[in-house]
C-alpha cells in the first residue's frame, strides 16, 4: 500500500493542517497583507511612511534668523529644529522631515513623513526586524512547509498527488525557476 493512499495518514494530515491552520490564520494574513503593500512599493520608498511635500515662495535674501522667524510665525504644522547654511542654499532640518531654502529665488522645499503605524507594524515583523520575532517566524515558516506537504498528499486518487497534483506542483516549482532568465 502506498503511503499516501492510507487513510489514517490522511486523517492525521487533515487533523495537522486544519488545527495549524486555524491557529496560525491571523499570521498568515498579515504577512499576506505585509506581502502585498511591500510588492507595491511607489520609487522604491518605504510603504510605512506617507511623505509630504510641501513648497512656499518666500521673500529672497532672508537670512537664516529672518527664516527661523518666518518659520516659526507661519509654519505651525512643522517643528523647525533648525536652518544650516550650505554654500548658495540653507538646510532646513524638521522633526520627522527635512528640506531646504535658496535664498536667491526665495523658494522653500521641504518634505516631511509619517509613520503609518499599522503598516509599519506588520512590515517590521515581516522583514523580521522585531527583537524575540525571529523563533516565532521559524515556526511560521516551518508550518507552512507542513501546510505545502500535508495539503499534497490529503487528497487521493487522480485529484490528488498522483494525478493531476505533481503537474500543479512541478508548474508550482518552475513559475518561480522561470523569473531567473
């Protein structure tokens, strides 16, 4: 008798990847939500954070103090932490953002970003950059190798391994094979 063919080995594969699969739904989806805003990231920046950019003409020729004191009458949403000249420009650093001023046109560019706490959240534990996350997503990811083996040999006959399942799978194992040409 084929091993694949018992059905006590069913049974107990059934049992394995209902229970492991239950308990390990809400993982599974935030790693599949974390997967999806991850592969659509916008030039390669950082999904977690909204950037905000934002440009004021200003009067040409302030000095840095005449900025400081503009920024501080006018500028309320954003905290100036503070104005460096840089040759024919002046650096403007923000909490949480950064920008710079050109005395010469009297254009102020600046651009600041916030943390989408949800998103950053689950990418922190999708890229396994969570301190202790590391042996929780080892066990993930060795149930899912479980969840793969154990749904291959659940089904029997021609619906399952022996039939039309080892085409899935080899399809399965070369789609990926086929992006490295």
């Amino acid at each position: 008798m084929k091993l694949w063919n018992s059905v006590a080995l069913r049974k107990w594969l059934r049992f394995i990847h209902r229970d492991l699969g239950y308990f390990f739904v809400g993982i599974t989806i935030i790693y599949s939500v974390s997967g999806i805003i991850l592969n659509h990231k916008k030039n390669g920046e950082d999904p977690a954070y909204r950037t905000e950019y934002t440009t004021i003409q200003l009067a040409t020729n302030l000095t840095p103090d005449q900025l400081t004191t503009y920024w501080h009458k006018n500028i309320t949403d954003y905290s100036l932490n503070r104005i460096l000249p840089d040759d024919s420009k002046y650096n403007v650093y923000l909490k949480g953002g950064l920008g710079s001023y050109n005395p010469m046109n009297g254009r102020l560019s600046f651009e600041v970003y916030e943390k989408k706490e949800w998103v950053y959240f689950i990418n922190k534990l999708h890229y396994n950059s969570k301190k202790g996350w590391t042996l929780m997503a080892d066990i993930f990811a060795v149930v899912m190798i479980v969840f793969a083996l154990s749904g291959m040999f659940m089904v029997p006959g021609k619906r399952g391994i022996a039939g039309r399942g080892k085409w899935l799978v080899l399809i399965g194992i070369i789609i990926p094979f086929l992006f490295f040409l």
